[in-house]
C-alpha cells in the first residue's frame, strides 16, 4: 500500500474489514473495492504482523550486532519454508532491493510462518503483509531512515535514483514506478517497527523502575520526557530552596507553516492510525475543551449583559495591569485575534501545529491545529493534559507570546478555577515582548518578573525551526501519517538534546556567572543602597501600572486631546502625500508599482484619519469647542501633545518593522547558496523604511528641546518634566529597558520627580538589581537541574540493572539491555564531566550509577573517536572542499521560498495602521546569545 493511495483513501469509515486470506478454503470475495483491500492491508499489518515481527527483528538485531553482519539472502535459512505441521503451503518470488544488488528469490510460505518472518530472518523487510512481490534490505532501510530524520524526506527521488542506479546495472525491474509504491510501503512498516521494538526495550526499563515508590510525582510519562524537569526523586527540594520560583518553566507557542493540504479530489476520509504511541492530544480532547470553552463564555457573557461595564479604566479581577494595557496588548498581536485568518481553511484540512514545552527544548505535548485563527482552547487543552500529570501542589511558569490575554481570558471567562490559576506564573515569551504594551512588559516580561531567570520561552520557535525541512512532504501527506513523521521527527530531537544536557548545563551556568559577576561589578560602581533600589523599582511598577487617570477625570479633555493629535496626524499625512507626488512628478521613483502601492496606502490612511476627525469634530458640544480654541492658543500644551503622538507613532513604526524583519528573516535564513542574496533582499526591504523612522526620531527631539526651552522659560506649568529624547544609536534593537517605552514627561500628571525616574544612577541600578536577581534566580534552578540530572541517571542505571537481572535467560533482550546500557554509560561520561563545576542543590553523593571501570573504559574509546574526527576534520579543512553548499539539519531549502510566497499572500503579518488608535474605538478583547537549545551541542565547521 503506497502514501500515496492512502492520502486520496476515502470513505473509509463505512468500509468494512474483509478477513479473507490467502489460505483460505473458501473463495476471495469477487469485487473488493481497493479501498477494501487497502483497509485489510492496514489492519494485518498493525494488529498482526507487525506484532509477531517485534521479538524475531531484535533477535535478528542480536543476531547480526546491529546490522554489522547481516545475512545474504541467497544463502541463509534456505530451509525456512518447510512446515512440519502440514500447513497448505504456497511459493512466493519475491525481488530484493540490496544495497548493490537486485535479485530475485522463492519463499514457501504459510499460516504458521508467513512470509514476512521468513524474510525478516533473511534480513529483509516485505512490501506486503501477505504475498509481497517486493523486499528491501534492512541495512537499506535503516540507512534511509537514519537519513530523512536529518533531511528533508523524499522517497520518491530516493527511489528514482535507486531505480535508474539498478537499471545502470542491468538490473531491469517488472513496471516502471513499481519501485517506488512497493518501497514506500516497506519503508513506512520498517519506521513502525523499529518504534514499537524501541517501545518494547523501554517497557521492559519501566517494570523493572514500578518498585520504586514515587508518590505524588510527576507521571512516568513527564519522567520520560524530560530528566532536568521531571527526573528527581522528589520534586519538593527545590521548593524548599527557593519557594519563590515556580518549579517548572514551560512554553507555548503556534506554527501555521506546518499545514496540510485540502484533499483536491475532496475526500473527507483519513487513512488508518498507526499502532505507534503519539505525542499528539486526542482529537476529541480538544474539541472537548473547544466545547468548554465555548460555553463558558456563553454564560459569562450573560452574567455580564445585567452588569453595566464601567467607563473608566481600571484593574479587570485578578490582573495587574489595566484594561487599556491589556487591549493595546491585544491589538499589537494577531496571535491575540483569534478571528483573523492565519491559514485558509478552504485549502488546508489542517491549518498548523501548538506545541507545549519544557525550558530544555523538550516535547511535552502537541495539539494539531484545523481552525484558521489561535484559537485558546488549543493552550488550555495542552495545560490541562500538563495539569493532569503533575502532583496536586505543583507550580508552573508559562511563557506564551500573549501570556497576558491568555491570563486574562482565564480569569475573564473562568476558563480554570482559582487553585489552578495560583499554580501558574504568566509570562511573555522574551523575542516578542516588544509588541506589548510597556506596563505589561514589566509585569510579565520574564528579565522583569520574579522566578524566571534566564529562560527565554523560545523553545517552540527552535522546534519549528528543526521542522522546517517537513513541510513540503507533509503539506500533501495522509492526516494520520503527518502525525507519524512528526512523532518521529521529535523523537530523533530527543536523542540530540539528551546526550547535550551536559553541555548544556555547563554552558548556561559559565553564562550566568559571567553575566552575574558583570552585574555586580557595575553595581558596585553605582554605590546604590538595594534596598533604596528595590524600592524604587516597586514605586515605579505601582506607578506604570496604574490606570489612565485621565478616563475618569475627564472624558471631554479625552475627547479633545484626541482631536488635536487627530489634526497634527492629518497634517503629517497631507505633508507625506505631497512629498511623494514630488517625486513622482521629479522622476526619481526605481521602483513604480512600490511607489504606487505606497502612495496608495497613505492616501487611504490619509482618507480613514480625516473621516475620523471630522465625526470627532461633530461629535463636540460649544463648552468642548471652546476648550479646544484655548487648548490650540496654548503653546506648551501643543508641542507635547505634538511630541507624544511623533513618539507614539516612532515605537509603532519600530515594532512593525521588528514583526516584519523577524517574518521575513525566519522565511529566508539559512540558504547558504543564495545566504548573501537573500539577507540583502530582505535588508534592503526593510531598511527603506528605516530614513522614515530615524526622520521621527529627529522630529521627536527637536520637540524635546522646545519643551525644554519652554520649561527653561517658564512657559510650563509647575512641576513640568524635561522628557528624555531618543539617541538614535540602538533606536531599532527595542530592548525592554530602553527609553523609548516610557512618555517621561509627556502625560498630564504633575508630581515631583521621583528617583527611578530622574536619577540615572538609581535607573541604572535597578536595571542592574534586576539581572543580578535573574542571575541568581537562573543559578538556583540550574543546581536544582544539577542535582536531578544525578538521581535520573541513578534511577535508569538501577531500572537497567534490573530488567538486566529479569532477563538473564533471554540473550535476546539481554543483548538490547546491555547496547542500551552502553548508550547511557557513554551518556553518564560527558553529564558527569561538564557538570563538575556546578554545585548541586542538595546533597547526592559521589556516585553517577555505572561504575568507575566502565565510566573509564567508555571515556577513553570517546577520546579515541575524538581524535580520529579531529584528524579527519583537519584534513578535510585542509582541502579545497565543495561543502559550502551543504545544509544543515534544521537550516532551510530551496522550498522556502514558495512557502514565505504563500505566507506573505495570507493574513498571519503584523499590519499595523497608524490611524486605527485614532480612527474606531477599542473593543474589548473577548477571547481573545546564549544557546538555549540542548539540541545545539557546537557549532559545526564549515568549509570556507
């Protein structure tokens, strides 16, 4: 059975299960449909045959240590199809794909040894589960699955080249693609075997672990997943080292890159699951949280039609920053608006994946998307499955890209009661904390918040980057066989970041004291009291935080205010209209059909801005219309306002470009051929807008100084504050402790300078206290990890000791007990090395599990691998190598470029429209470098 018959497999749910088989008396139904075969197929491969293989492929395994001397078909087990118990036989030929060969051989199959055993202990796996006409070589096999987990996979190329390398020769095959439908086939059923055979070893180190008593402790599942999170033996001692933190730091986020096509022949059927465990939520969980959700909503929605909602701003129950921060939060991100189209839903059957994450880069769970927008239920079905693993008093830090309006949603529509809501830390993740809001960013900013260190909750980011090479294969796979390559993909993710957690560990603790020791020199230079510092930083929060005031006060000062910015906003619009039409008129344009979109876009800007003035204009009494003549006579007044929409329009301006610079960076990198090209064109791109903004930013400070002029003359009112002007070096990093998020000096209230605002000594000082306490905060939890990293590998030794010591009479498992054992000894030698120098959290002890010889013994043939790769490194470097165009795993192909086509066509950018603040009314929102990947052990050399 091929991919591709099972992608166009349609109503397969009402077709039912044929059993008939080839050795059966009685005749095969006339007309099975192959939809019917197709099913029967499926179902003795995942609940028969592949089954019965697990045990004989690990002995064969054993047979051969680990394919190093695999059988010759031809000459061994030439007696397999003699059956002693009188089974009707039959005789198969069948052709077999070697690594240099094709040849053909016969089979004597029946029911108590069917041809796929016979063939296995031949070392070579069929095509079919009953009668195959085909069978690969299982060196082949592994070869070329080894091989797609570490590039974009193509069976069809693979098998075009096979094909014409066999015809090359003179090995002629029966039909042309026959191939590649039968190789297909064999190599789907070998990946499903080689999982359930890896599931069978590890089920045996389980048992042999249920005699250790772990109560109220993270499931086994968490425990399997990730050793640095989950691996301790009891979770308490962190928190009686540092109460304060959460125990554990997760991660959300969405991709809608990794979609999947629309069946074109409009087949509303999946093909069959695979007999393989998933890391995937259940569908009808989702869609069961999808129905809470809703109706949650429902009835707080009409709770809150009998309540009148106030004007004014104010705190929403449980929030700590207002209802105006939240909304502009909300705004900046489409991720916030679940109704904008992110994937078409008319061409896309499945729209994009949300994964859920540890700090470590490691997979906890992922939810398949299908609706065109992010929507929450997906995050609050991955939570809930986390909450339903962890013990009842386990806490958890959360970093989501709109951490806040998840948080906010929560406690809006009781989507989680409270004793769960206490349990989690709301955080931003840190590479887009630039699109809130800069109150929200000193709430849940995690270089601001308490407990987070130096996570970034970027992890999710680094996972799509690795599933990059899939998404062309995957755009048109089967629903369930989409799945499959994923699960298999993050599995291989697995065995990279495992054996880097020691690398890990040793790189983040040498950042953090680097980075800490830094802090407190600079500290100790300011020669600020902390305790002056911190509270400074608590009267600067309470103070940002707080609600407008001016909402309350008056709403027709408001309502004026807005007009006059409205009037300096059209003013700047007409100015840039005229401006371009000079241009044009000049002849200096390079590129038309730009100019005219530009040109267009500004005038409709230009249109929306004073349709919007004039109905704010009509909607003005005569005292309001008075106030406004006196307000324009007024010359301080007028620069400011004029200064804080220049400065509101300078941090807009920034973060579109920031949106689209990461947009377009994350569509193109890594093409290594084309790298110059590419990050030219995309440079280019984005830096035509950057002489506009650095123009605003000279705009700004000359307003600066009128103002300061204006205080230096007593033109202002009392207690006026010089705002800061904008230095133009550093203007588009938008770092979270710059200037440019806070209007210091431009709002309405009058109070005398405080600290954390006028002296830059103590401004700096907090900056400086902050990333001490994060530094701090990142130490404690990286001994905690220290420590656990110690008892995991203790725990694993004793299971594998164990299940050892169960098996002693089956050479078999025995053999795959001890490889594994190998695996986790040479494992145990670099954690137990780079791990040195960091102090564990509680005591441990000296020993690591393996004992000292083997630990000796696998060092020493490391070393000796070492130095043959340094030697062969140093004369390949020595060469005039044609590497330069080789990828890397996880960098991106040529087939980016139609996917970054077909993003940029949809509405998943960042569009923001200067005038939108001014134009309609805010709705509220209803539901809407260090490396610090494990996965990334070194950088790779490269030819150059």
């Amino acid at each position: 059975m091929s991919r591709t018959e099972l992608e166009h497999k349609d109503d397969e749910a009402t077709i039912p299960f044929s059993d008939s088989l080839h050795f059966s008396d009685h005749p095969v139904p006339r007309h099975l449909t192959s939809s019917q075969k197709r099913a029967n197929q499926w179902h003795r491969w995942s609940e028969d045959i592949i089954p019965r293989m697990i045990v004989p492929y690990l002995s064969y395994i054993e047979e051969t240590l680990s394919l190093r001397h695999a059988n010759i078909p031809g000459e061994r087990h030439s007696n397999d199809g003699e059956c002693g118990t009188g089974c009707r036989t039959r005789s198969i030929k069948v052709a077999c794909v070697l690594f240099d060969a094709f040849e053909e051989i016969t089979i004597i199959a029946c029911p108590c040894f069917p041809a796929p055993l016979q063939l296995l202990r031949r070392g070579l796996f069929p095509c079919a589960p009953m009668v195959p006409s085909l069978a690969v070589d299982l060196r082949v096999l592994e070869f070329i699955r080894l091989l797609f987990i570490r590039q974009s996979p193509n069976q069809t190329a693979w098998c075009d080249a096979l094909e014409t390398f066999l015809d090359g020769m003179r090995y002629k095959l029966t039909s042309k693609n026959s191939l590649r439908r039968r190789f297909s086939n064999a190599f789907h059923w070998y990946r499903v075997l080689t999982v359930l055979a890896r599931d069978h070893i590890s089920t045996l180190i389980t048992d042999a672990r249920k005699d250790i008593s772990h109560v109220d402790q993270p499931s086994e599942y968490l425990r399997s997943r990730c050793p640095l999170c989950f691996g301790g033996n009891d979770w308490r001692n962190e928190v009686r080292g540092s109460p304060s933190m959460p125990n554990i730091i997760v991660c959300i986020d969405a991709c809608f890159t990794q979609k999947r096509s629309t069946n074109p022949r409009g087949a509303t059927g999946s093909d069959p699951p695979n007999p393989t465990s998933s890391f995937f939520l259940p569908t009808a969980d989702v869609n069961a949280m999808e129905d809470f959700v809703q109706r949650c909503r429902g009835e707080e929605r009409q709770a809150r039609a009998s309540r009148a909602e106030p004007d004014e701003d104010c705190y929403e129950e449980g929030m700590r920053v207002p209802v105006s921060v939240l909304n502009g939060c909300g705004d900046s991100f489409i991720a916030a608006d679940e109704k904008r189209e992110k994937a078409s839903t008319r061409f896309f059957t499945d729209t994009g994946l949300m994964a859920l994450l540890c700090r470590h880069d490691r997979v906890l769970w992922v939810a398949n998307l299908t609706s065109a927008g992010e929507k929450q239920h997906y995050a609050l079905a991955l939570l809930d499955r986390l909450f339903k693993h962890l013990p009842a008093q386990m806490t958890i830090g959360l970093l989501y890209d709109i951490g806040c309006q998840l948080e906010r949603s929560c406690r809006k529509w009781k989507f989680m009661d409270d004793n769960t809501l206490s349990r989690i830390a709301f955080a931003v993740a840190i590479f887009h904390a630039y699109g809130h809001q800069w109150p929200c960013q000193i709430v849940y900013h995690p270089r601001k918040r308490e407990g987070f260190g130096l996570s970034d909750g970027e992890g999710c980011e680094r996972l799509w980057s690795f599933l990059k090479p899939l998404i062309p294969s995957l755009r048109v796979s089967g629903f369930n066989q989409r799945l499959f390559v994923l699960d298999t993909q993050i599995c291989h993710l697995d065995s990279k970041s495992l054996q880097g957690f020691g690398h890990w560990l040793h790189r983040r603790w040498i950042h953090c004291q680097t980075k800490k020791n830094g802090a407190l020199d600079s500290l100790h230079d300011l020669q600020v009291d902390e305790d002056m510092l911190r509270v400074e930083w608590k009267a600067q929060v309470d103070y940002q935080t707080k609600p407008a005031p001016r909402q309350s006060r008056n709403k027709a000062a408001e309502v004026i205010t807005t007009v006059l910015a409205l009037e300096k906003t059209l003013e700047a619009q007409e100015a840039s209209i005229r401006e371009l039409e000079m241009q044009l008129h000049s002849g200096h344009v390079p590129d038309i059909v730009e100019f005219n979109l530009q040109l267009a876009d500004i005038r409709s800007r230009r249109a929306k801005t004073a349709d919007t003035l004039r109905r704010r204009r009509a909607a003005l009494g005569t005292e309001d219309k008075v106030n406004l003549q006196k307000m324009k006579k007024d010359i301080y007044l007028t620069v400011r306002l004029n200064a804080l929409a220049v400065k509101t329009h300078i941090r807009d301006r920034l973060r579109q470009r920031k949106f689209e610079l990461e947009r377009l960076e994350r569509s193109y990198r890594a093409t290594i051929n084309a790298e110059h090209k590419l990050h030219a064109n995309t440079q280019q791109s984005i830096k035509q807008r950057e002489p506009s903004i650095l123009k605003l930013v000279s705009m700004y400070n000359g307003l600066c100084s009128q103002l300061r002029s204006l205080i230096c003359q007593r033109r202002a009112p009392p207690y006026a504050i010089m705002p800061h002007i904008i230095p133009r070096d550093g203007i588009f990093l938008l770092d979270v402790d710059d200037n440019i998020w806070q209007d210091v000096g431009l709002d309405d209230d009058t109070m005398a300078l405080p600290a954390w605002l006028s002296d830059d000594a103590v401004r700096n000082g907090i900056r400086l206290q902050l990333e001490v306490d994060q530094c701090m905060e990142e130490e404690a939890r990286l001994m905690r990890e220290r420590a656990v990293i110690q008892e995991w590998m203790l725990a694993e030794w004793g299971a594998i000791r164990g299940a050892s010591n169960n098996a002693v009479t089956d050479a078999v498992m025995s053999f795959h007990l001890r490889s594994h054992a190998d695996e986790l000894v040479n494992i145990c030698v670099v954690w137990k090395k780079k791990v040195q120098c960091i102090p564990c959290a509680w005591p441990v002890g000296e020993s690591w599990g393996p004992s000292d010889e083997a630990l000796l013994q696998a060092a020493r043939d490391q070393a000796q691998s070492s130095f043959r790769d340094e030697v062969d490194a140093e004369s390949v470097e020595g060469e005039e190598g044609d590497c330069e165009g080789d990828l890397e795993y996880g960098e991106i192909g040529d087939e980016e470029l139609m996917d970054a086509i077909e993003d940029i066509a949809l509405t998943d950018e960042y569009r923001y429209d200067y005038s939108n603040e001014l134009v309609d009314d805010t709705d509220d929102i209803d539901d809407h470098y260090m490396p610090s990947s494990p996965i990334k052990l070194s950088n790779k050399r490269r030819c150059i």
